[in-house]
C-alpha cells in the first residue's frame, strides 16, 4: 500500500483545480473543459431532429466516448479524495466526497449512464444529468471561484439586508391589502395576492401576474415604495458583491505575491558544495540581507513569508556565541523539514536513531544532527514545530506541565529504537550566548552525576557500557587528530536527570543512550562542520552497524534546493 501513496499523490496534482500554476497537468484541465463543452454541444444538437436522424452514430459515440472518459476521471477523482483533503479519508469520508457540491454532480452526471442499462430511465432525465455537467466548468474557472468567495465572505451582510427586504416587503403588502381590499376585492382577495404583486414587481413582472391598477391613493403610495425597495432590492446586494469583489481581488492578489515570496525563500536555499566533503549541503542559515539581496524582497515580504510558512522560522545567530565576545544581533532564515505534529521523522531501518529535541528553541542545531543522521544513514527525529516562549523541553521534561505532541514524539523514539541493540544519540548545542565557552568543543554524556568519567554509576543511559567507551575514544580521537577537537565526558553538563526522554522511553532495556553536546563554535562557524559531523557519523557507522549500506550518500552528491529533500522525505521515508 505505501507503494500506492506517491501515485495517488500524482493524481491529486493532475487534479488540480488551479488553472495558472502553468504546469503540465494543467492540459488534463483544459481537456475536461473541451470534453465538457463537446458533451454539451452533443446533447444541444441531439435535439434537432433533422441533426439527430442523419448523425445519430456520431451523436452516440460522442456521447459514449465522454461518458467513459468522464467516469474515468471521477472514479480516480474519489479515490484520490483523501489526499486532497484528510477529511475525505476512509469509506464514509468517500461518500461524505460525493455529496460535496462538485462530487454530488460528478456523480449524478456519470454514473446514472451505467443504470440504463440495468433498469428503465427516461431519455430525457440523463440528458438534464448529462447537461449539468456544465457545472463542471466552475471548478476550473478563477472568476467563478472567486464569485464564491465574495458570497461566502458577504454572506453576514447580504443575509441581513435581504431579510430585512423581504421583512419590510411583508409589511407592505397587508397594508397594501387593507388599503386596496375594499376598493378592489375580487383582485386583492387575501395578503398572499399582494405579497405576490409585490415580488412580482421586484421582477418586473414577466408573467403579468400584477397587470392591474391600484385604485386608492393609500395603494399608490404604497406601491411607490415598493418600487423604490424594487431598486434597493438589486442595488443593496450588487453594492455589497461590488465591494466584495475588490476585497477578494485584492485579497488574491497579496496571496499569489505571498505565494511567490515564500517560493522565492525556497530557491534561496540552493544547496552548495561543501568542499571539505564533496557534498552538496543546504546553507545552514540566510541572514536576511543575504535573502533580501539575492532575491530581491523587501523586508517586509520576507517577514511576512517566513511567518506564513511552515517551513522556515527566524533565528538570532547571535545567540550562537558567548555572551563574553559580546556578539551583535544578526537576524537570520533558517530552514527545516516537516512531516509529523511536532517536527520530522525518518524511519531508514537503522540501529541509530539521531533525535535533536530542541530545534525550536536552539537555531542551528537541526541542520547538524540532520546530516549527521543522513551522512549516517541512520533514523532522524526532529522537533521543529512548537513556541519558544513558553517552552515546553523535548529533552527532560519532569514537570506536571506536558506539551500534547511530546508523547507522539516519544512514541516515534519508541519505535524506531525497538530493535535490539539499538542506540539513541540526543543531540544539542553548547556553549552559546547563556552559556561559557569551554575548553572542549564536544561533549559526551550518558547518565551519571556531573564530573564521573566512569562507567559505574549506577542507572546509565547505556547497556553495553565496552561498546561506548570502545565508541567514544575513537571519536575523541579521530576529532583530536584531524581536528584538533578536544573531547570531555560528563565533564560540565548533567545527564542524569529522570526528566531526560530516554529514560522515560518503555523499551529503555533494550537502548543504549548517549548525548551528544557540540558548542556552536564548531556546528555553526567553523567551515568544516560538514566535516567533522561525517567524521562522527562514519565512526558511529563503523561501530555500531558497518554492514549497513548507506543509502543516502549518493543524494548527496546532487545539486539542487535544499527544501526539495522534503518532497523526498514525504515520499520515501518509511514512516509518515
């Protein structure tokens, strides 16, 4: 079935209703509209009796041909529902599909072809089926769509000017009865003959239904007041509609601008060579002079375009240096991948599973464990969504007070570490501008008090205790000799908290944890981050699982956006 989702994700895209997003399903658009319109046509002509004896055939077989055509494309329409919208998922969620306003005529103008043959409808009630199909049209055309938006947006005002009408429209009429009831009985017999001559004069009477003369002065009166309302009748809601319009047009107009700004933030993080590696790595960051000069945006679409999307946020890099160097605030563009509640997810079958809790609250962070993770070819959690102020940590969190998508995110951990002999690394920054800077730049914790370097305190976040300490000196060492990167454990941070999410993980038994602290000297500011973070990977690799081959590297080697690494998450990452 997962086999299934990308090419149900297809359909969905040729289904689009959009007829300016110049791609090239837009043909499959314009085609419907001209099976439409040949179906419409096959059905006007039908109707000339000369047409229809000397080209029944042709008439037959155009209307066949559209008919399969058309089920076709709504039978894949319902099945691709769910991917348009989430509430159309599941059986009930189809039929709930096809009693929407299009799904109620794509049905009642196909598939009613199929009953005739299996019991008697009239000719005449599939051809009044079949001709609805032109309602079809409004799907695909913009001014129709925005026609719907500008009621829906003054629907408030229009219900209200048009109750108070007919409520108004009402009163005149029985006192148009009672002025014109003696004088004339046998034409205003009851209040529902003068409610009626009054609508009718709304519409101008086409049916001559209130061709008679009033006879009273008070009648007179009274129908010239109808007949000023017979203005405002039409002029109240054409003003409103009027201004309705400009709002909603004004309103597409800032939407297709924000559309195009937030595609502009997308190009702008156009992967790089890294020529310490040879991979083409996505920018950490943009600071936003750098996205302002390079693809011209004022500061305010920039703004607007980040705080519109779910895929970029705004990070100080300031916050990235100690406070004793007295950094100057730098606003920048980070972006990040997301395709679950709290964050990102990706399930690559390994016995590592690299999980960065504080991506929120720590800029840059993420973009390291993410590579370290795909470098790896290891499994990758992610906490990308969620508020800084108030924040709730993903790393320990012991108070009463929960955030509702922390238990999804421990879910998550829970099964991609279920495997036997599985590690668990949590990743997070040091030495930052709430923070002093070090004499070391990586720093490795794993379960005891702060300051024992050793392996027997007792409840260790590991199990194979000779696997970690064989595991962390030859990273100390490769670090030191290629680096010169020093080295502490459990030296200046503590990890031996209750609160601290591996151990409230159920299968903790089976897990070996470690945490993985990195001042942002070195994952932010030093060139050869991309470096040292595959150096940590291929020795983790070679440890813990070296028959593993990694998938992931070839992908590295293409140049591209670097947000397009989210299309390929959504569609080949194993959990979703």
């Amino acid at each position: 079935m997962k086999s299934v989702k990308p090419l149900k994700k297809d359909l969905a895209c040729v289904f689009d209703d959009n007829l300016h997003t110049k791609k090239w399903h837009n043909v499959v658009d314009w085609v419907i509209i001209a099976l439409i319109l040949i179906s419409s046509l096959e059905i006007f002509l039908s109707t000339f009796e000369g047409v229809s004896e000397q080209y029944g055939g042709v008439l037959r077989f155009v209307d066949v041909f559209t008919t399969v055509v058309f089920t076709i494309e709504v039978t894949l329409r319902i099945w691709v529902a769910d991917v348009v919208n989430p509430k159309y998922a599941g059986f009930w969620g189809r039929v709930r599909y096809c009693f929407s306003f299009y799904g109620l005529i794509d049905c009642l103008s196909t598939y009613p072809f199929y009953l005739s043959f299996c019991m008697k409808i009239p000719v005449a009630a599939l051809k009044i089926l079949r001709i609805a199909r032109l309602f079809r049209i409004f799907r695909y055309m913009k001014s129709f769509r925005i026609l719907g938006k500008v009621i829906i947006a003054k629907k408030q005002e229009l219900s209200i000017s048009l109750m108070f009408l007919c409520i108004l429209t009402v009163i005149l009429s029985f006192l148009l009865y009672y002025a014109e009831h003696d004088a004339q009985p046998e034409l205003c017999e009851n209040g529902w003959q003068t409610l009626v001559w009054a609508f009718a004069k709304y519409l101008g009477d086409p049916g001559k239904i209130a061709d008679f003369p009033l006879a009273t002065v008070g009648g007179q009166v009274i129908a010239s007041i109808v007949g000023l309302l017979g203005i405002a009748i039409f002029a109240v809601p054409a003003g409103l509609i009027g201004s309705g319009f400009v709002e909603v047009l004004e309103d597409e107009r800032h939407s297709e601008a924000l559309d195009q700004n937030k595609l502009k933030l997308h190009n702008a993080f156009e992967r790089v060579l890294d020529r310490y590696t040879g991979y083409q790595i996505m920018p950490q960051f943009l600071s936003l002079v750098d996205v302002q000069a390079r693809m011209k945006m004022k500061e305010n679409d920039v703004f607007e375009a980040v705080e519109s999307s779910s895929d970029f946020r705004f990070i100080n890099v300031a916050a990235t240096v100690p406070v004793d160097k007295l950094p100057q605030d730098k606003l920048a563009v980070e972006a990040f991948y997301v395709n679950t509640k709290y964050g990102c997810v990706i399930d690559r079958g390994s016995l590592v599973t690299i999980v960065a809790p504080s991506n929120v609250a720590d800029p840059i962070i993420g973009h390291f464990a993410y590579y370290l993770a795909k470098i790896g070819g290891f499994n990758y959690v992610g906490r990308e969504i969620g508020r800084s102020h108030p924040y709730f940590s993903f790393y320990s969190n012991s108070s009463n007070r929960m955030h509702p998508d922390y238990p999804i995110f421990l879910s998550d951990i829970e099964r991609l570490s279920s495997r036997e002999g599985s590690w668990v690394i949590a990743m997070l920054a040091a030495s930052g501008a709430n923070e002093p800077e070090y004499p070391t730049q990586v720093h490795f914790g794993y379960g005891g008090p702060k300051g024992d370097e050793s392996f027997d305190a007792p409840d260790l976040l590991v199990r194979d205790k000779e696997e970690l300490r064989r595991l962390l000196s030859e990273i100390e060492a490769n670090l030191k000799n290629e680096f010169g990167v020093s080295c502490d454990r459990q030296r200046y941070h503590q990890s031996n908290s209750s609160g601290l999410f591996i151990r409230k993980l159920k299968n903790r038994d089976n897990v070996n944890g470690l945490v993985l602290r990195i001042a942002w000297s070195l994952i932010c500011h030093d060139p050869r981050r991309m470096a040292v973070c595959k150096t940590i990977a291929d020795t983790i690799k070679a440890h813990i699982e070296p028959e593993k081959e990694n998938e992931s590297l070839p992908e590295l080697k293409i140049k591209g956006l670097g947000v397009s690494d989210y299309k390929f998450l959504l569609l080949s990452a194993k959990t979703f």
